[in-house]
C-alpha cells in the first residue's frame, strides 16, 4: 500500500477534505496539552459519523419503508410470474411497481445510492487514519527532522529498505516522505535497532523517538504496534496489564460490530413481514454471526490504531442506531404516504398529467391477469348455426330420423359444407 497521501480518484480529494478535519482536532488537542492520535483518532470518528448522520438516517428510513413495502411489491411478482413472456404484463407490473415506491416516496435505488455515498467517504477515512503523518501537519513534523538526517547517513537507505519492508511499506524510496511513513509505523524494536545502527544521530532519534511516543501511547498501549505483538512483547517481560490491554482490542471491536449489528437489525423486527424472504434473513444472521469475528481477527493483526478506529466507529453507530430507532418508529406511515401523495401530484401536474390517487393504486390485487377470450357469437349467428344444423339434419335420408347414425351424419355434413364456406 502506498502511504504517502492519497491521489486515487474521488477518495483522494475527499481523504484531503477529511485530513483538514484531523489536523484541526490535533492542534486543538495541542492547544489543551494533550497531542495524542488515540484520543484524536476517536474524536475524528465522532466528527465523521456525526457529518453522516442525516445519511445514515435516510438509509434506516429507506429500511423501514421497504419492510412495509415488501409485501405489495411481493404481491406484484406473484401476479406475474407467469407472465414473464408477456411484454405488455411487463409494462403493467413495472408500472405497479413504480406506484409503490412512489406511494413510499423512495426511489428504487435508495439504498444503494445511500451505500454509494458512504463507501468514498468511509475508504477516505481509512486512508486518513493508516497515513496519520500526510495529513496531521504536528506528527509530520514531529517526524521530519530524523527524516531528513536519515537522508545523508551512511547506510541508512538499506537499513530504511528493510525497515519498510517488514512494516509492509510498499514502494518504498529514500525520500523524505517516505522515509516518514516508514518511521511513523516503528515499533518499539525498530526504535532499538536503528538507534544501535546510527549512534552519531541518538540525539535526534530518541527526541524523536519520545515525541511519538507521546503521541502515539493510547492507555498504554503503541498505537503503531498490534495487539498481538504487544501481547508477545508483554508475555516475556510478565506484564498482565498489557496483555490485557492488547486482548481487549479485538474483544471490544468483536462485542461492539455486535452490538451495532443487533441495534441495525432491531430496527426493523417489529414491523418485518410474514411475507420475508427466509433466505435473505438466514444471510442476514450469518453475517451478523461472522463480522463481529472477522473484526476480532483483523483487530489483533492491524495496529492498535486501527482497533480504535474500529471500535470507536462501532460505538457511534450504535449509540446512532439507539437514536435513529426512536425517530423512525414515531413514522406516521398513513401520513408519510399523504404527503408523498402530494408531492407526486404536482409533479404530475407541471407535466400536464391528471392526478393519480396511489394509495389506492399501490394495493395490488393478486388476481392473475385474464387470459384473452374468444370473441362471443351474436344470437343472430348462433340461430343461423342451429338452422343450418337443422336442414342438413332434415336433407339426411340414408339414417333413420332421431337415430345416432342420423346424428353422426348431421354433424359430419355440416362439418364439411363450414370448411367450404
């Protein structure tokens, strides 16, 4: 990955926008005496998820609306599910499928748009909180100095290329930023190793080495380092506190994914259908079961940094979802559907079409269509066919009258002289 600030297309600009945020939290946090990025990277959070708050509520909202209508557009897929063939059916069901979103006022495709805003913006966050130094002006220049040292010590672009290359820095080269990315993601044992490799810069590297320190020790714990590492380093010197400290990472980053997850589905269990589609709930309860693991996995391996992320991102949504929740369940549905009512009205108005009342479009009926019929025979043509069917009956003299043969034969003459006709 490489670390330097993001230029990929649309999360790029968006991480800047996002980094600006982050460096005003930390000179505020400079400003009261307490730089560190722990405590920064969770009031990032919290800023974050709160701009998305008003996202975060239309997409909850598109969920409860889609619950309600579930069962109509159901309904409408049974009506013509054997009429797949059928090009006018089709018309007709996409027709009654567009008054019921419009019934709800949401649009097919809301919640998908809603996801297509939020992932920029989340991948962004990400960038910025993995790459502290490319937008957090202080921890850049808390780093700089050695960087630049770094640059016309002798031997220090192999030690650096190995360095990078068990930090997982990709792409590295001696530049100076690069050389401050590989540094912002020292571990306690690169610190010990590069001071023993360069004495003649022991001043620079422990002054920088104290200042990260500071910044980058979160309750204890490096924030650079994994909580796996942390817990082996803090096995062989026999310090409990740590290890607990570093299993607590991935267990809270597992319990609070669960929590939000079970927060998000509560949402909707009260007004869920009959109707749901079984298999989209046991999908549903398996990744609930599954992500708050896979959380736990990823958190013991990334660096604390990320654990915090990841927690803090799971408790804000949470205390979110508590709130959104409340507010959706207040939803007068009977008046939500008047007002999306109007407002389709006048849209219909201002392109000159009549009113159209859909709520009462909207309750689909699940009556199959009519098969077409066969044209209905006027009197005057049925009294002709029995006419017919009497003179030929009258003209027969090879059968007996009233016999079966002379009824065969009725029904064969007639047969031929229509197929003359």
């Amino acid at each position: 990955m490489l670390l330097t600030k993001s230029t990929a297309f649309i999360i790029g600009p968006i991480a800047t926008l996002l980094g600006y945020i982050m460096n005003a939290i930390f000179w505020l946090q400079e400003k009261i005496g307490i730089p560190n990025i722990g405590l920064c990277i969770i009031l990032f959070t919290i800023v974050i998820y709160m701009l998305m708050l008003p996202l975060t509520i239309q997409q909850q909202r598109f969920s409860k609306l889609q619950v309600k209508m579930n069962p109509e557009l159901q309904a409408i897929n049974k009506k013509y599910e054997k009429k797949k063939d059928d090009q006018a059916a089709m018309m007709k069901m996409n027709e009654e499928t567009k008054a019921v979103y419009a019934k709800y006022g949401v649009h097919p495709m809301g919640s998908c748009l809603q996801l297509l805003i939020q992932m920029p913006i989340l991948f962004a966050l990400y960038r910025v909180i993995w790459n502290v130094p490319a937008y957090v002006t202080s921890v850049y220049n808390a780093i700089s100095p050695l960087a630049n040292e770094l640059l016309d010590a002798s031997g220090a672009e192999e030690f650096m290329t190995e360095a990078a290359s068990s930090l997982s820095v990709s792409n590295f080269e001696m530049t100076v930023n690069k050389l401050i990315d590989t540094i912002y993601k020292f571990k306690t044992a690169n610190w010990t190793e590069i001071l023993e490799t360069f004495p003649d810069l022991e001043s620079v590297i422990t002054s920088t080495q104290e200042t990260m320190n500071r910044m980058n020790y979160f309750l204890g714990l490096n924030i650079a380092d994994s909580p796996m590492v942390i817990m082996q380093s803090a096995y062989s010197q026999r310090q409990i506190l740590l290890i607990i400290g570093a299993v607590l990472v991935p267990v809270l980053a597992a319990v609070t994914q669960w929590l939000n997850a079970k927060l998000a589905s509560t949402g909707n269990e009260n007004t869920a259908s009959s109707n749901s589609n079984d298999t989209m709930n046991a999908t549903m309860k398996s990744m609930n079961t599954v992500m708050p693991l896979m959380s736990a996995v990823f958190c013991l391996t990334l660096p604390v940094g990320m654990g915090i992320y990841w927690i803090a991102g799971a408790v804000i949504r949470s205390v979110q979802q508590v709130f959104v929740n409340r507010s959706i369940s207040k939803i007068d549905i009977d008046e939500l559907i008047k007002e999306n009512l109007e407002k389709e009205n006048k849209k219909r108005a201002k392109q000159g079409l009549p009113p159209q009342n859909l709520s009462n479009t909207a309750k689909i009926s699940t009556k199959a269509i009519e098969t077409p019929k066969k044209p209905e025979v006027s009197a005057e043509e049925k009294a002709k066919k029995i006419q017919d069917s009497t003179d030929y009956y009258k003209s027969s003299t090879k059968a007996k009258p009233g016999s079966l043969a002379s009824k065969a034969q009725m029904v064969q003459q007639y047969n031929e002289r229509t197929k003359k006709k």
